[in-house]
C-alpha cells in the first residue's frame, strides 16, 4: 500500500506517484516510533527468556566459570521430590483459585447484575480486593489468619460454632489457607468481566423464554450460561496461567512452609536462585513454567475449538 | 414483568426480597471490604496485641504512623513514588509512540511486531526473573549494572504489551481524514502525532495510565530483586522486614500496610470509569 504513503512525503508529490524517498521514509518514520517498545522488549524480555534457556543447559557458577551439563537441570527437576510436591502444590493452588473465583464470581454476577444505584455502588466495593496491593493484602490475611483463639478468621468462624482452625500454622491447611485468600482476590475479577458479558446477553430472548413459560433456571441454563462460555474460557486460561506462577502470595503468607507444605514452584526457583544460588536448575524450572503455561494455553483452545465445532 | 438481568432480581419487590437482597448486598461489601477495613481501623489503633484486629479502634493513636518513621517507611514510600513515578511516565510515553506507529502506520514486519507484543504479555515475568537478574546485572552490549539502582526497577516495566494494544486498538478510531489534513497543512510527523492524535486518545491515555500505575504499584519480584540492600526497597517489598517490633507489635506493619494499599486505591476510585473500560477491552493480562 505505498499509496497511502504519498501525503508523507509533502505537498509537492503528485497522488500515485511518490518521490522515491517517501518509499523508505515512511517504514523508517514507524520503526523509530516503536524502537523504544522494541528495545525495551528485546533487553527485558526476550534477551532474559534465551539467557535462561542457554543457562538451563549448564552449571552456573559465578568465580569458576559455567560447566555444560546437557539436560540434567531438567533431570534434577524432573527426578527431585521437592520440585515434584512444589509442581503439584502450584497445580493445587491454581486449580483450586480457578474454580473457586469463576464460581463465585458468576454466582456473584448473576446476584448484582441490574441499573440500579446501589448496586454500582456493590460492585465498587467489591472490586476493591482486585486493585489493592498484593503484598499489603497478603500482611493483612496473616494477621487475620492467626492461629489462636484471638485470631480474626477464628472469631468469625466461632460465630458461626466452628472450632479454630490452625491456617497457616498447619501442614494440612497452609495451602488451602492460601487458596482462600486467592479466592477473595480473584472472585471480584471474575464478577466484573462476567457482568460485561451480561450485559450482550439478549434481551428478548428472556422475553420470549418468559411467553413460553420457562423457568428462571431453565432461563440460565439455556440463555444465559451459553452466551457466558466465551467469557468463561478467558476468565480460565488467564485465572489457570496466573495460578500457575504465582509468587508474591506464598512468599508472604507462608514462604512455603510450614515444612515445605504451601512450597510452590516460583518460591522453590527464587530459593535455588537467590539463596542456594544454583541459578541452571532455577533457570530450568523457569522454563518448566514457560511450557507448562504454554501447554495449558494450547489444551485450553483446543477444547475451546472441539466444542465450538 | 420487566427482563434486565438474568435472574430479575431488581424487579422483586416485597418486603421478603428486600431483607433477601439486604442481606445479599451486605454480606457481600463486608466479606470484600471487610479486611481492607479492618486494616484502616487496625492502623489507628494503639495496641501491643499482635493478633489484634479490630474493626473499631479501641484507642485513636496516630503513633504507628510516628513510629514508621524510625522503621524507614517514608523512605520506602518515597523509593516507590519514585519507581511508580518515572517508570509510568516511560511506560506511557512508549505506549503512545509504538500504538501510533501500529495503528497509523503500514509497513512490513507490523504483523510480526503484533505477534512480539503478543508473546510479552504471554511470558509473565515470573518465569523470566531469575535470567532477568543476570541480565540486569550485565547488560548485553552495554556492560552496565542495574542491580541497585532505581533504573534496574524502572526500565523492566518501561514497555507493557497491554498498555501498547490498548492504545493502538484507540488510536485505529481516529478519523485519516484530520491526519491528513494536517499533512496537506505542512505539518510534520510528530507535530501531527502530538497535535492531532495525542488529544483525541486522552480517554485511552487515562485507562493505561491507572492500570499502568497499579501494575508498577503492585511490582514485587522485580524489585526484590533488584534492591538487595534496605536503602532501595519500595513499599510492597519492605512490609516484611516490619513485621515484627517489640515496641509497636504490628502497628508499624499495619500502618506501612495502608500506605502501600492507599494509592492503588485512590488511583481506582478516581479513574474508576476508565478502569472498567480496560478491563473489559478484554486484553488484560495480570
């Protein structure tokens, strides 16, 4: 399309037939415009994403120079009992995330979906938990997570006649615990998009539903829900993906502990890297994450496109 | 009977789907607000208790906030308005001058730099962190170190996938006819790019500012690893190390805890309209 290159070049070209410096200028003028996003990119990007890939290859060592050692990081991890619980903690976790949001945030869509006033003003409130800071947060639901009696969770819970629970302190609840406070954070996310989704749902056809009769849970079931699917597919790939690495929650709440029972993946490969300082097996399992993302994010389309066929 | 929503609850009336919805509602702000206020109350309130948390304080101090001082913690909030501030502003700047080059311009290569655009925001920068400290601490080329350095926070979060497509994806909507126009007019590239493009994406400019904002706020790995040393810690980073204080028990904590979540809050609640115009262009990536 030079054609659409011809004004560039001034006033003084005739239209369809641009002097020859406009053919270059204006590809030259688009690149310079995005070089800054490209550099950016390339250093912070895709240079660390090869650097870890080279370094998952070798020994990394800082005075004595790197040692070449083919696939055995992705042996170590593979074989390793502490990557392998930490694998199917952030499985848990992620899952357990997905599933509780995407329920509970529909169910809460459906509850406060309408024009009404006070209803945007629920809504506002209930978004919050999504902007706040996660570190902050994640402070705020240790205190609440304290195990005595005293503790906040505990005091709610006895309202309603349950006995304490141990939270984080507990090898058997540190990562449920965990998955609790995610769920608080990602339900009001999920709710949101939902309700945009709502929103195209048509009209009429709960009209007609309504002449025919139909019941409301005939009415989700057959108007409703459909229309949310493509939604919901994004909502499980981004919330799955999220789960998979995530970070900041477990390094704050319980640094996975206690005895490894909340150990995720990132935490597992910040430790090997920045503690015990073996940045090959770290950098490994940083590229484990990468194909295990990218594996959900293909077996995810996939479905979708079975199912749309 | 009226169909706007898909249960109908709005057009229940009676006195029993009023207390219905009450309750509803109202468990519903305090199960999501509950612990944010609890943390407002919480931070006023003078107490040695570390378990206390309260949602009314028993006893109005504004010593935890005092005490922060000794903790460092303005220091902190000072480092993460720092990082917060210029590294939204580079974010932005770059977001408008790649958005306008692939949503006004044609050449070759652009379908492939959508493809690059697209990748980032599929390589979340957990996975990239550890070689990311490698790099930062010997840059390719340039042989420079960033580690510790406010640069090492700030050039990382310089180019957002999100912040680049939303802008282009706002930037298609303005009309050739002005641009051209103004090229008949005489003027250049980026005369036309500042005076004609540049005020009409002022609604676009707002949405990635506040999630370019909460995004940076929210930073953690990055600058954990970039600042090993107290001095150049953000907020987020250094709640940890405040956890624990004979003299204050959590106060300290809480009190830095509400300035870490305060701004993101602001930030929300002020540009709330464009914030839900983000979400629901249906590219955000966490």
């Amino acid at each position: 399309m030079t054609s659409t290159l011809a004004p560039a070049s001034g006033r003084t070209a005739a239209p369809g037939h641009p002097p020859k410096s406009a053919r270059w200028r204006g590809p030259l003028i688009a690149w310079l415009f995005l070089a800054p996003a490209l550099l950016l990119f390339l250093y912070f990007k895709f240079i660390p994403m090869f650097v870890g890939l080279w370094k998952s290859l070798f020994k990394v060592q800082t005075f004595l120079g790197d040692e070449w050692v083919g696939f055995q990081n992705y042996q170590t991890i593979i074989t390793d009992d502490e990557f392998g619980a930490a694998i199917w903690h952030s499985v848990v976790l992620a899952f357990g995330t997905t599933l509780g949001s995407l329920v509970l945030g529909l169910g809460l869509a459906l509850l406060i979906e309408g024009p009404a006033r006070y209803l945007w003003f629920v809504r506002t409130a209930a978004f919050l938990p999504v902007v706040t800071t996660m570190a902050a947060v994640a402070e705020v639901w240790r205190i609440m997570f304290h195990p005595a009696d005293s503790g906040m969770l505990n005091i709610v819970i006895g309202w309603a006649g349950v006995d304490p629970q141990p939270w984080l302190a507990s090898e058997d609840s540190s990562l449920m615990s965990i998955m609790l406070m995610s769920i608080w954070r990602g339900t009001p996310y999920d709710m949101m998009i939902f309700l945009a989704g709502l929103v195209g749902v048509n009209r009429s056809l709960y009209e007609a539903a309504a002449v025919d009769g139909a019941s409301t849970w005939r009415r989700l079931r057959h108007i409703t829900l459909p229309a949310l699917r493509p939604v919901f597919w994004i909502l499980f790939t981004l919330a799955a993906i999220r789960g998979l690495r995530v970070f900041v929650e477990v390094y704050v709440l319980t640094n996975g502990g206690p005895n490894g029972s909340s150990e995720v993946l990132m935490t597992l490969i910040y430790k090997l890297g920045f503690q015990k300082n073996e940045l090959g097996v770290a950098s490994a399992g940083g590229i484990v994450l990468f194909l295990a993302t990218l594996a959900l994010t293909v077996i995810v389309q996939m479905l979708r496109r079975r199912q749309a066929a | 009977m009226r169909f706007d929503s898909a249960l109908g609850l709005e057009s229940r009336r009676g006195p029993l789907a009023t207390t219905g919805k009450v309750l509803i509602y109202g468990a519903m702000v305090v199960v999501f607000t509950g612990p944010l206020i609890g943390l407002l109350m919480s931070a006023f309130n003078k107490t040695l208790d570390p378990t206390s948390f309260s949602l009314w304080p028993d006893e109005f101090t504004l010593e935890n906030f005092i005490k922060a001082q000794d903790k460092n913690v303005y220091l902190y909030l000072l480092n993460s308005f720092i990082v917060v501030g210029f590294g939204l502003l580079l974010q932005v700047l770059v977001s408008v001058f790649a958005a306008y080059s692939l949503a006004r311009k044609k050449f070759r290569g652009m379908t492939f730099v959508m493809l690059l655009m697209l990748a980032t925001m599929m390589l979340p920068e957990e996975i990239i962190a550890i070689p990311l400290s490698l790099v930062l601490a010997d840059m390719p080329l340039l042989h420079v170190n960033l580690i510790g350095t406010y640069a090492g926070m700030i050039l990382p979060v310089g180019a957002w996938g999100f912040s680049i497509l939303v802008m282009t994806e706002f930037m298609k909507e303005v009309p050739v006819e002005l641009e051209e126009a103004a090229r008949i007019d005489g003027a250049g590239e980026l005369r036309i790019f500042a005076t004609i493009i540049l005020p009409l994406c002022r609604p676009a400019l707002g949405v990635i500012g506040v999630f370019g904002f909460t995004m940076i706020w929210d930073q953690y790995l990055l600058p954990l690893i970039v600042a090993p040393q107290s001095e150049m810690w953000t907020l987020p980073v250094a709640l940890r190390s405040l956890r624990s204080d004979e003299e204050v028990g959590i106060g300290v904590l809480l009190a830095a805890s509400l300035l870490a979540l305060l701004p993101s809050i602001i930030a929300f609640l002020a540009f709330q309209r464009q914030f839900m115009r983000g979400l629901t262009s249906g590219a955000v990536k966490g």
